[in-house]
C-alpha cells in the first residue's frame, strides 16, 4: 500500500525537481562513475520515510542499490548513518534532494510525534493526529505519525462522521445533527464536538461512539470526562459497540490548543484521546545530509 500510495507522488516530486534534466551533474561528471554515498542525521530523530527515499533512487535509476542501515520507527542519535546508496554517481546525486525530502519531512512527523507520545508517558490515552496535513502527503504524514508512536484520526471526510460546530450551527442544534445522520447512517463512527457542558448533555445518546471536547479549559474537559462516565454506568451500550479495551462508551477526545506545555495536563483528565494538529501541520524538518564516501 506503502508503494502505490508514495510512487506517483515520488515521480511527480522528481519532475518537479529534475525537470528536463540535472545539468550540473551531467556536465561535471565523467561517464559511467560509480560512488557509495551515506545518509546521516544531523539531529537526534525518530526515522520515516526510508521506502519512500528507496522508491526515489529506484526511480531515477533502477540499477541504484538502496541499503537502509535503520527501520522506520527507530529513535536514532545525531550522527548516524540511517542509509547507504550503491551505483551510478550522477544517479545519485540526481535523486538526492528529492530523496531527502521525503525523508526530512517525514522524518520530522515522526520525530514531533514522539514528543508528545513521551510527554504523556504512563497515562492511558492515544496521541492522534488531524487533517491538517500537506496538500497530497496526507497518506504518508499519517503514516509517519504512526511510525513516531501516535495513532491515526478520521484520514478524510468519508470514513468517520465528525459534527463540527459549524455542522451544529448549519443544522440547527447537536440533536438536529445527529438525527439527520441516524437516517442515512453508514457503518462508520459517529464523533461530535462539543465547546460547552450543555452541548456535551446533548450530545450524549446512544448512537454517539465519541465526543470530542474543543477548545476547553483543563477542569472543564475533567468535568466532561466525569459526566460521561456518569452517563457510560447508567446507559451501558451493546457489548459489540465498544472498542476492545475503551474504558467508557462515548470516549471522549480533547482538542485544540494541545502543546508540548500542557498535552501532560489535559492527558492526566481521563480524556481516551487527544489530537494534535502540530503532529504536522508544525512539524520542522530533521536535518539530514547525503554524503559521498567512495568514488569509482
């Protein structure tokens, strides 16, 4: 899935970069040079995207020989070597930028991830990311949230419905909302969003698999999570709803304004999820470099 997912975007990326062609290196190298080049990380990191750089060099020459020296996953120091490329010279150095690319960018998903995921260490709730992704990287930022410890929210507009408040105000109310859903509803999860304790009453019925609690302060999201649990032992749901090892049905995600500062703090409510836009929509680059080690 990994490969017919990251492919076109590799090609499109190369022509892009390569365009008509790498007029420096075909003008400065001799024909038919071999060289073994070295990817290393200049920063301490968590590494993703090494299929996707393999997919890069492989693209631009399939006779390249692609050999990751870590996995995606792998939490590694500054200074070591994630990777080595075997071949043509002018091949590699063609492929280079779009390679590392990939791998800076997802490499920087995965390693702000892990941040949070440690910030909240020991406490029982899941880091998920949003949609707030780069315009056709969705697949692979979401892949590499993963691959730095978080887990995956909704990937789109159709595999989960999420009232919003603009669906709220739009439809007239929360209950107005989830009525018209139940109508027509799809095998999918019903999540919805709530800014206030009133909305959160309402909100709590038994076709409703999550709430999410937006833009509220700590004690406030406390006080959601108590409520629902009030409602959870008094409205126990069929048994084949729950998700295997939910600790209340609705569960209850907080969102909005989740840092480094204080993801601990709102973690620490009780609250099953909490989902992170700056997974990647604040994600920085890891700095990384490719390194030529052996001409011939």
């Amino acid at each position: 899935m990994l490969e017919a997912v990251a492919l076109p975007l590799v090609k499109w990326a190369l022509s892009e970069d390569v365009g008509s062609g790498d007029i420096t290196t075909l003008n400065t190298l001799p024909a038919g040079i071999g060289a073994r080049a070295v990817i290393v990380v200049k920063e301490p990191c968590v590494v993703a995207g090494l299929e996707v750089a393999r997919l890069t060099f492989r693209e631009v020459d399939s006779h390249l020989t692609f050999d990751p020296l870590t996995v995606d996953g792998d939490q590694v120091a500054a200074g070591v070597a994630i990777a080595r490329v075997f071949g043509s010279a002018g091949s590699i150095l063609t492929a280079e930028r779009t390679a590392l690319n990939f791998l800076q960018r997802l490499t920087g998903v995965a390693t702000q991830t892990r941040r949070f995921v440690d910030a909240i260490h020991g406490i029982p709730a899941t880091i998920l990311d949003t949609r707030k992704t780069t315009p056709g990287l969705r697949y692979l930022e979401k892949y590499a949230v993963r691959m730095g410890g978080g887990e995956n929210h909704r990937f789109a507009l159709w595999d989960m419905y999420l009232v919003k408040d603009n669906h709220i105000r739009a439809a007239g109310g929360v209950t107005a909302a989830i009525e018209r859903i139940q109508r027509t509803r799809q095998d999918v999860p019903l999540e919805v969003e709530v800014e206030s304790l009133v909305q959160l009453r309402e909100a709590l019925r038994p076709e409703v698999d999550r709430i999410l609690v937006d833009n509220r302060p700590v004690e406030e999201v406390r006080r959601a999570v108590e409520e629902v649990d009030q409602w959870y032992a008094a409205h126990p749901p069929e048994s084949r709803r729950l998700r295997k090892g939910a600790r209340r049905w609705p569960e209850v995600e907080v969102s909005g304004g989740l840092s480094l500062a204080n993801i601990r703090t709102y973690a620490e409510t009780g609250v099953d999820y909490l989902s992170v836009g700056a997974l990647t929509h604040s994600a920085a680059g890891i700095n990384l470099s490719l390194e030529i080690e052996d001409v011939g």
